[in-house]
C-alpha cells in the first residue's frame, strides 16, 4: 500500500486469485454450497436433484484472495445425450480448477448403508463410489467436504470421514452444513489459500460470471421445478429467447419452457393458465431483485420431444453436444 495526497491507494500486492470446483453427486448441496461463499443466490437450488446444467461461476472473496467457484452439474452415471454433456462438463471443471472439492451428503450416504436406505440414498452412494473411482484415476487429490452434518453424532461422522479417507481419493476433510453455514468459513478459508498468487480475475463487486439471459432461464426453470416437481420429471428446459434493454432502464425477457410431451403442456399451464402465472411472477420478481430494475417477463410453453438433442440449448448453456 502506498500514500499520496494522505489517501491510500490498493495495489495487486500479496492478492490471489483462481478457481475452485465443486464436484459431487445430483442433490449433495454443490449449488447451495455456492450460494452460501458468494453471500449471493448464483445457482439455483430445488428439492428436484441434477438442476445444475453447466458451471456457474460465483465468485467469493475471503481477506485477500478472490475464489472463482465453479458449481458443476451432479456427476452420475450418463444414459442420454444431455446426461454425457452434464458429466463431461463437471470433470473439464475439476480438471482445469485449481483445487476441487468432493461435495458428499453424509446423511444420505449413511442411510445407504443403513436398512432402510432409500433407491435416492443408495443411488446417491453409488454415484459417490464412482466420483471416487474417477479421481483416483486422475491422481489429483481433492479436498473431502461431508455436508448436511445437522443433526449427525460426531463419533458417526468420524467413522464416515475416515472410511472415505481411506480410499485416498483426499487430502483432507471438512465437516459443513451448507444450509445453516456450519463449518463453511474454515472451508472458505482453506480455498483462499489454495489459490495461487495475482491479480483478481474479476471487478471486487462482481458476485457471478453467468451471461444475464442464461441466468435469467436458470431462475425460470427453477420456479417450474418448484412448482411441479411432483408431477413434471426431467424432461423440461428454459431457453431465453429474447432479451431487450428498454429506454426506460427496464427489461423485456421472453422465455419459452420447453417439455417432452403433449400430456407434460397442461401441467405447466394449470387450469385456467394458472400455474404458468405462478412461474413467470415469482420468476419476475426474483429477475427483478437480482438485476435491480423492472422486468416484462414473457413465458411461452412448446412441446418438443427433441429438444435434448437440440444443439441450441447446449451452446446456450455452455454444454459440449458432440461429447
């Protein structure tokens, strides 16, 4: 730091900056992880599992280093199209991060091993078994975090901890509740130092690195998922298809909802075009708080059996569609 005039001016010196990635199975927590270091809603979070389509980087920073987060899509094992890009996406994140973090939900992993496990536990477990699997192939340890501990023994947690540690996929383990912030600064702390030394990569008041109409689709796809969870599987999709700055500051956004199926259209409409109201208000308002201005929302509903294999939507979203 250095004086002119009795104003001290901030150099670059003794800054960090660089990128962390958090892997993990779908629903472990990676994007309210996210949400929680940046201090900002960056990715959306649902009860619905697999949300997260493609990184999104948030950006937090602790003392002197800025963390650049990478919240890749849930690793699984792929079946379609847009399963293969998900994956291919979240392990180009991993590789290319400066430190990666394994995302773990310790209750569902211990419910699998449990006997009344459910299909999502066990599954959940299986996907962990396999994300394990694919970093020792790598050879680059990783940071372990056990997430959603509320509630857990802590002589159980150790048992866990130490039988995950063993596989020597890590380098070492954090307990975190992503939810309440439990354990999330040790965390946050341990990122910033990893980071290498340099500039910042992003303005100090930058919280997200996500173009606005691919944000502004995410939050869509969110309140239609929130919504009709129980009814609507994974088969619908967001595309921004307009985005117009108007001369009076605000926004006009018009979005199509894309589903499979005929059968799949009256469900996100509602009776009387209801449910869709729904949607595109609380869409609206959320679109409003987070670009601080009004916004004109427009939401149009097509039925697309194909639209998984529409190259569009995977540039959109950032997705390899050839993977």
């Amino acid at each position: 730091m250095t004086e002119t005039d009795n104003n001290p001016v901030q150099t670059t010196e003794g800054r960090r900056a660089g990128f962390a990635a958090i892997i993990g199975a779908p629903n472990a927590g990676k994007s309210t992880l996210v949400n929680r270091l940046t201090g900002s809603k960056v990715s959306i979070v649902t009860q619905k599992v697999q949300t997260t389509r493609f990184p999104i980087r948030g950006i937090a920073l602790h003392e002197n280093a800025q963390i650049v987060l990478v919240d890749t899509p849930g690793v699984f094992n792929p079946r379609r199209r847009l399963d293969r890009a998900m994956v291919a996406s979240a392990w180009a994140g991993a590789e290319d991060a400066d430190v990666v973090v394994h995302l773990v939900d310790a209750q569902a992993h211990l419910g699998a091993e449990g006997r009344d496990g459910t299909p999502a536990d066990r599954k959940s477990a299986e996907d962990t078994e396999t994300i394990i699997t694919n970093l020792n192939r790598m050879g680059q340890k990783v940071i372990l975090a056990l997430n959603k501990i509320d509630g857990m023994r802590r002589d159980t947690l150790l048992a866990l901890s130490h039988k995950l540690f063993e596989t020597g996929a890590y380098s070492e383990v954090f307990m975190i509740s992503a939810e309440t912030g439990d354990g999330v600064d040790d965390l946050k702390a341990r990122l910033a130092a990893a980071m290498p030394e340099g500039p910042w990569l992003y303005p100090e008041d930058q919280s997200a690195d996500v173009p606005a109409r691919v944000l502004a689709a995410e939050i869509t796809r969110e309140k239609v998922y929130l919504r009709v969870h129980e009814e609507l599987p994974y088969s619908a999709a967001v595309e921004t298809t307009s985005f117009e700055e108007r001369a009076d500051g605000s926004a006009r956004i018009e979005q199509t909802i894309y589903v499979e199926r005929e059968s799949q259209r009256p469900i996100v409409l509602g009776k009387g075009g209801q449910t869709l109201k729904w949607i595109g208000q609380k869409s609206r308002e959320e679109l409003e708080e987070l670009f601080e201005r009004k916004v004109h929302l427009f939401l149009t509903v097509k039925v697309d059996a194909k639209w998984q294999d529409t190259k569009a939507l995977y540039t959109q979203f950032g997705l390899d569609f050839d993977v």
